[in-house]
C-alpha cells in the first residue's frame, strides 16, 4: 500500500509529538539533585573517645557498636551521647622481622558486624589477629547487657598468617539478602611498589603466590559463608569453587586482592562493591606499571588480577629475583601461579575487569577522583526499601548509586550505573564535607549515611577520630549563621558592633535574630537586633552567641570571642608603587605597629624581632584565603604561614605530624637528618611531586603530589627543615622585595608580603594577635577568575582544559579592589571565530560599576578560527589612581542579546606600552 505525501506529513508529526510527549515525561520522571544545603554532618562522638576505630554497626535502635584496632569493642548511645566500652579483645598489633625489629602496623581488631536476626539472638561477629597465635580468626559473641559475654565467644574460622612484615589485612564484612557473610582478607604479604612474586627461599613472605593467587588459600579474598546457629558455617551455592574441588578453598567468592576494604552488597542486584588497595608506584616503569586503587564490582566469583595484573588491568612482567631478568606477563584470558609456594591450582581463572581505577597522578579515566595518596574504601549502595522505616530517607535521585569513599583523598563520590550495570558516571557528595580518614560508612536505619573516621595519626590515638552522621532534611532547612565583630576587641569602655552579615536561610524565611554576651561566670546580656553595637564596660574575655531562628521554630548559633581589656595591635604595610600588581621589578615596602599597651616599632617599645615579616612567592591556583588566620600566636613558625596553608590543603597530615609519631617520618625527624645538607634539601621538592619509597627503613611509600607545583614543594620543604626552630625570624621593617619567580613556575602567581604581632596582653587579659596579608598577583588575569559574571558564562575546552569568558551583549565580568597606579595598558587575549558563531563586539572597561567612567575599550573582530598563538588586543587605560572594581562590559548594538560575542581568556594589566 502507498501513503500520500498528507497522510506521511501527518504520520511524522505524529510520531515527533509522540516523542516529545515521552521525553517530556522522562524529564518530570529524572530526579532532581538535591541542595547540598539539606546535608547536615552532626558529629556524635567527643575528641578522644575513639582511639583507631575502624568498623562500625548501626543497630535498629539507633545505637553504634565500633571496634577499634587495639581491641577494643565499643557502643555509642544517641540518647546518653555517650560512648561505653563493650569489651576489650586480646589481639597482636605487631610485626616481628627475622632481625627482631618490633613494628606496629595494621594487625589488630579488624572488623566487626552483628547478625541480620540480632534482635533474637544477639550475636556479634569478630575479625581478628589473635594475640599469641600466627593467624586471622573470625568469631562469634554473644551481646547482652551492652557487653560481649565472657565465655560466649565461638571460633568459626581460623587460618594462618605471617608476622614478619607488614601488611594488609582487610577485615570489612557484609551479608547478603540470604544471610551469606562476606569476609575481605588482606594479602598479608610485604609492601612494594610493584607486585611481590618473589620465589626464593625464606621469601615466602614476599610471595603473593603464595596467598592472593593462591586457591587453596583465604589471604587475598572475598569469602562467603553460611553461619550457622551452632556455630559453625555452611558454603553457599555459587562460590568460585564448588566445594570438594581439590586444591581450592570453598570459602572463596572472589580472589586476587591485595588489601580489599568495606564490602557492600547492592540489595536489588545481589553485587558485591569493594574498594581495593593497589602498590605504590608513581610511574610506569620497566618492572611494572604504576599503582592503581580499585573501586571493583562483582556480579559472580572471579578472580580480580592480583599480583599479575592491577588497574585496568595493565600486567606485570614476572621478575626473576635469581637472575635479576625481567620475563613475560601472565595471559590475563589464562593466567597461571607456578611460583614454588603456591599450593593450589596451577590454572587460574580468566582476570575480571575493574570498574574503577586510579593512579597517584591525575586519573584521565576518572579525573574527578583527584591525585596525591590514595586509599579506596568503598561505601553502601543507597536503596530507600532497604530501610522502611527511615524517619530521615534519602531523595531518589541518589536511588541505586555506589556511595564510596577513599580514607587518603577524603572525599566521597556518588557513583551512577547504567541500567546494565556498567559505570555510567560519578560527582561528588558534599563537597564542603571534609572527613579525617574516612575508614567505614554505612547507612543506619533511621536514613542516615554514617561516616567513621580514623584520625589523622596513624597507629595511634587521635583526638580527631570520631563518627559523624549525615542527615538529610527534606523540609525545612536551619538557617545558616555567620558571626563577626567590627574588631577583635580593645580597651574598656568597649563599643562593639556584632554582624550578622552571611547568615541567610535556605528556605527564604524570615529570621529572628538574638545575641547572648557574657563573660564566664558573668549574668548575660540579650539583643534582638542582627547587628547590634554594644558597650562593655568590665575587662575580660566575652562570648558572643548569636541565635537564629525561622518561623517553623528551627534554630542554628554560633559564636565569637570579645576580648575587653586589650587593644589589638595595629599593623600597616605601605608598598611603593602599584598594590595589586607585581610587575617584575623590587617593590620597596614599610611596616608599622602600633599597641596601646605595648607601644610602637617606631619608638622602640615594640622590638623589631617580635614582629613577624615574611614574603613569598605561591604558584597560580594558591587559594590566599587560606592563608587567614585568627589569633594565631606569633612564634617560630608564623613565617612559614604560606607552606602550612599549602600543607593543610594536600594530604601531608595523613602520615606525617611536627612532633607526634605517625605512619611517615616526624617533621622534626626530616629536619634532623637533612639540615645543612645542601644537595638532599634541594632533591627533596621533587620527591614531594613524583613520590619516592624506602627512604626511612620502612616498607612504605611517599605518594606524588603531582597537583603541587614546585615553588610550592620548596616552600614546605623551608618549613620542614626549618621546624626545630626556636627563635622568631623576621625581615627588616623597612626594605625592597625583589619578588624572583622560582625556576619552573609559569609565574602567574602571586607575591605575598606578610605582617604579624602578638602583643604582651594586659592585666590578666589575654594577648591579641593581628596580621597584615598584602597580595601582588600576576599582572596576567584569568577572565574566568572574575568574582563577578553578569550575562557571561565560563567555557571549559574539553581537549586542553582551558578556560574561556564567553560574553554576551552587556554582560560583563568584574574584579574587585584593583589598584590601577601606573597601569598604562591593557592586553585582551580575546576571540570571536565562525566556528563558535562569534559575531564579534567590544570590550568596554568601566571602573567602580557597569555604567561607571570610561577608561578605555577594544574591538575583537570576528576570524574563522581561533588564533594558534596569543595574539593580544590591546588598549591605552586613561590616568587611573588607586583601587577600583573593574568592570568589562561587553558590547555588540547589532548582535541578538543571546548571541556569544567573544571569547575572552585573559588580561594583562601592563605598566608600559606597545
């Protein structure tokens, strides 16, 4: 049969409405992310009350039972808020070497969970390292009376393990929707940074073979067992081998793991998530790949690679320790262990592949999981049926999504799969959420995403350790409070303005404000405005507490210490010349301070050596806020500001602290053993960005802080070596700064000239500190650095990275507080090409608004592709003093107000011309 061209019309348009009516209902039908701002991290445990935790099971009542490595088994109580001891459980922390050199490291109390039908029989299962005996056990206790009851204690698995080197030990278990326990063991094998295979004799310890590879061994797996009421377990159908199959363990559900952490089972698939730990190699190189961690799915038994493979499944060539030669890598379709203590099957199943990987170095698959160390914890899959009864349930949209963690990098991910299965994508949940070596996380039963965290010294007690507990809030939302005062404080009488400024409320609700002022121990005063000015007649030291409250009765507070009685120290820094800009020539500078009680540096009564004087220079994407610090005591240190706010944004306090032991070398250690040496001082920034291993006797590995620039290393590497350092170092009160560029950096950073005095108190009030920061950046300014984008977008270039200012008609972007003395040109690096249907326009720059004063402008004419080089437009700036916000207003009169103008990367504030 034909169709007529009317009836074809007519059929199209019917089938493009159907269309449109279906994707219109899959929009409505697409979930929509929830506001970071209905995320609340409520800390439920006190500093100190944890020491090394590393498990955690919430119980129906809302109650926490913890294990920490040292044995002990402890439970938290949401009414009490109070942490109790269960039990305390003998276990071995150490390793012993051949040589007898006793190293505490990861042994221990390794994980606990409780029973699916805990509520009738109260059982509590145990992972550990026995205290005497050279073996992992898991075991099962009896809880009544919050106490694991003596004598109830059963051993349902034992096996052996060795004690000469450390490590990885695993320890995280899960059970499935029919009551199958799932145990991760580590591989209990020495630490390297590539695969350890060694065969030669009284290796064995070096030897994954011998274990991970190893079938008819339990180190380096996934088990999976039936607990029985008695005591004892069954195997499960479908292990990765059928029970009696010679030469393997029936326990085992998945093999080839080096350290692999928190297993969790999606309850709709019945798929097991792990994260696993990979080596420590920062690069490729001829005896392997670099490191990868692991974030593994399994939908059946399989073998995941270890030691032959790791990553995306990149191999290792087998090394022959003998003969010192390298051989071929294993056939990852039909892998074999033929090492000389392996006690299982010779032939080995097909490799599985990995879901997710990445290296110490920024990840090209999977970027957004960062660089630096890396330790991949794994997480809960979120399902709302998984918890019916939930007061506080998570919205759909995190419905089916992967919620991992990784103890080093801190972050947490929300990881997306395709209806298959496959990974789809991942973003990051809260970011403004920054947990201390996040080891374990479970959802409870009342909704709530629960966080443990380690701390930050490792193998030893942290006052930060703790577990904090995410709520979600569907409805309304506690306001967000914002403190400060006009000053720190000052002499009595005090007057004192309280501001309220950058508190808001998510909801858009009218707030209530009330201030609350005392002194310790004194009668408080009230206000009920939000910014009010008081008096304070008496000396002392006041707390300021400001509550808010909506009309739906949520409240939030916050608060701010007054000290009356002392006058804080005044310190100005007057810089010849430009001060917003360094221009490449040295930059004379004056400091003055000024106390009330202490006098001034002019006339002397406030010594010069007191004042703390500091430059540097720090590389481009330096965040200078963090440089901020409030009451922070002028000492030895207070010079090395610039490398400490460096230090607090990387991982550095993961294996190291200034004076307490940790998993990595003290910094005082550092500094007494590399001061005065020239040649180590100078190597040891680039063992800060590429990695290094073995430097300190111990089988661990400094990671690469590729995303560290060198300028930067150097500044801690200053630090480090200056630590020890006991007498406050300053610069002349008056001088030249130079400001060099250190060799490698692309000098787009920015010079920072710092001033800061602690005054001597007075009277029993205590001391005050100020500082004065002052900032010279590039003269070279990113467009999309702009604070201010009104009508113009950022666009990222997808190939390099790059960013761009894409501005339409009128739009601009501005800069705030730019000093334009002895500015004479600008320098547009700017574009409007065919391709990316710029018409072209004019950039306008206007001082202190939109609309303000004309200083100069330039045309960008349209091209048909973007400039291979820099070109730059630029423009003559009108006579202008002193600081304004800089406006660039973007103009076309002819051009759609939809239309892109032209894209804008950078500026260069020159103080010549050309």
């Amino acid at each position: 049969m034909m169709l007529t061209k009317k009836a074809i019309i007519r059929s199209t348009s019917a089938l493009a409405l159907t269309s449109a009516v279906l994707l219109y209902s899959f929009v409505l039908d697409v979930p929509k992310k929830p506001d970071e701002s209905r995320f609340t991290p409520v800390s439920l445990t006190q500093p100190g009350e944890l020491d090394e935790p590393n498990s955690f099971e919430v119980l129906k009542d809302g109650r926490v039972l913890l294990s920490e490595r040292k044995g002990a088994v402890k439970l938290f109580d949401p009414i009490t808020k109070m942490v109790k001891l269960v039990a305390t459980i003998p276990v071995n922390t150490k390793y012993t070497s051949a040589k007898g050199t006793v190293t505490e490291a990861e042994e221990g109390l390794l994980g606990l969970t409780v029973d699916p039908d805990f509520d009738k029989n109260h059982f509590v299962y145990t992972f550990y390292s026995h205290a005497t005996e050279k073996k992992f056990q898991l075991t099962r206790w009896k809880f009544e009376d919050e106490k694991l009851v003596a004598g109830s204690e059963k051993v349902m698995l034992s096996f052996p393990t060795q004690r000469e080197i450390c490590c990885h030990t695993g320890g995280g278990m899960v059970w499935d929707a029919k009551k199958n326990l799932y145990i991760a063991v580590g591989n209990n094998t020495g630490t390297a940074v590539s695969s350890s295979t060694d065969e030669r004799p009284n290796r064995v310890s070096w030897d994954d073979q011998r274990g991970t590879a190893n079938t008819n061994s339990l180190l380096g797996k996934i088990l999976r067992i039936h607990p029985e009421a008695n005591g004892t377990y069954t195997i499960p159908a479908g292990n990765l081998f059928p029970k009696g199959t010679a030469l393997t363990r029936p326990e085992i559900y998945t093999m080839g793991h080096r350290n692999p952490w928190r297993p969790t089972i999606d309850s709709k698939t019945g798929w097991l998530y792990w994260g696993d730990i990979g080596p420590d190699a920062t690069e490729d190189t001829d005896i392997g790949p670099k490191g990868y961690d692991e974030l593994n799915q399994a939908r059946k038994p399989g073998f995941y690679g270890w030691p032959y493979f790791v990553g995306p499944n990149v191999p290792f060539p087998i090394f022959d320790y003998v003969g010192g030669e390298m051989g071929d890598p294993k056939n990852p379709l039909k892998p074999t262990n033929t090492s000389v203590n392996n006690t299982g099957l010779k032939e080995l199943p097909p490799v599985a592949k990995p879901f997710i990987w990445y290296p110490y170095t920024v990840s090209t698959d999977f970027p957004l999981v960062g660089s630096g160390s890396r330790c991949a914890v794994g997480g809960p899959i979120y399902h709302k049926a998984d918890r019916p009864l939930a007061k506080r349930p998570w919205p759909a949209y995190y419905e089916g999504k992967w919620i991992a963690t990784d103890l080093a990098r801190g972050w947490i991910m929300s990881i997306s799969m395709k209806p298959n299965g496959d990974y789809e994508s991942m973003e990051q949940f809260l970011p403004s959420f920054h947990p201390i070596e996040p080891i374990d996380m479970k959802f409870g039963p009342d909704g709530d995403l629960y966080v443990l965290e380690y701390g930050s010294v490792w193998f030893g007690k942290s006052d930060n350790a703790k577990l904090v507990r995410i709520e979600y809030n569907a409805g309304n939302r506690k306001p967000i409070v914002a403190v400060a005062t006009d000053k720190q404080g000052g002499t009595v009488p005090l007057k004192i303005t309280l501001s309220s400024a950058g508190t808001y409320d998510a909801d858009g609700d009218k707030l209530r404000y009330s201030w609350k002022v005392a002194a310790k121990g004194g009668a408080p005063k009230l206000y009920t405005t939000a910014n009010p000015t008081i008096d304070i007649a008496k000396a002392g030291v006041y707390t300021a507490t400001l509550t808010v409250t909506d009309p739906k009765g949520s409240s939030n507070s916050k608060s701010v210490q007054i000290i009356a009685g002392n006058e804080a120290p005044a310190i100005n820094i007057a810089l010849t010349g430009n001060n917003s800009f360094y221009f490449g020539k040295p930059v004379g500078y004056s400091v003055t301070v000024d106390d009330k009680e202490d006098g001034s540096l002019a006339s002397g009564t406030i010594p010069a050596n007191q004042i703390a004087i500091s430059t540097n220079y720090v590389s481009e994407g330096f965040d200078l806020a963090e440089l901020t610090q409030i009451q922070r005591s002028v000492d030895a240190s207070t010079k090395f500001a610039v490398a400490q706010a460096i230090m607090a944004k990387s991982d550095c306090k993961n294996c190291h602290s200034v004076n307490t032991a940790n998993i990595g070398p003290m910094f005082t250690e550092i500094a007494a053993k590399y001061k005065g040496n020239a040649a180590e001082i100078a190597r040891l920034p680039k063992a800060i960005i590429e990695g290094e291993n073995g430097r300190w006797g111990k089988p661990i590995s400094m990671p690469s802080h590729p995303s560290i620039a060198l300028a930067d290393a150097k500044t801690i590497v200053d630090y480090i070596i200056n630590v020890a350092d006991n007498n406050i170092t300053t610069l002349p009160a008056n001088g030249n700064y130079k400001g060099e560029i250190p060799e490698g950096d692309n000098g787009k950073g920015a010079h920072v000239i710092r001033a800061s005095y602690t005054d001597k108190g007075n009277k029993g009030i205590p001391q005050q500190t100020s500082e004065k920061t002052v900032v010279l950046r590039s003269p070279n300014v990113l467009a999309a650095s702009a604070p201010i984008l009104k009508g113009a977008s950022v666009k990222v270039n997808g190939v390099d990275g790059s960013t761009n200012v894409v501005g339409k008609q009128n739009g601009y972007i501005a800069f705030k507080k730019l000093d334009l003395t002895g500015v004479q040109q600008l320098r547009f690096f700017a574009f409007a090409t065919v391709l990316e249907n710029n018409p072209g326009g004019k950039i306008e720059v206007r001082i202190d608004s939109p609309t303000g004063p004309l200083v100069g402008e330039v045309e960008i004419e349209q091209v048909d592709v973007k400039p291979k080089t820099v070109v730059y437009a630029n423009t003559d700036v009108k006579d202008t003093a002193g600081q304004h916000d800089v406006y660039f207003v973007f103009k076309n009169d002819k051009a759609k107000p939809t239309d892109p103008l032209l894209l804008l990367n950078s500026v260069v504030f020159a103080n010549d011309k050309k």
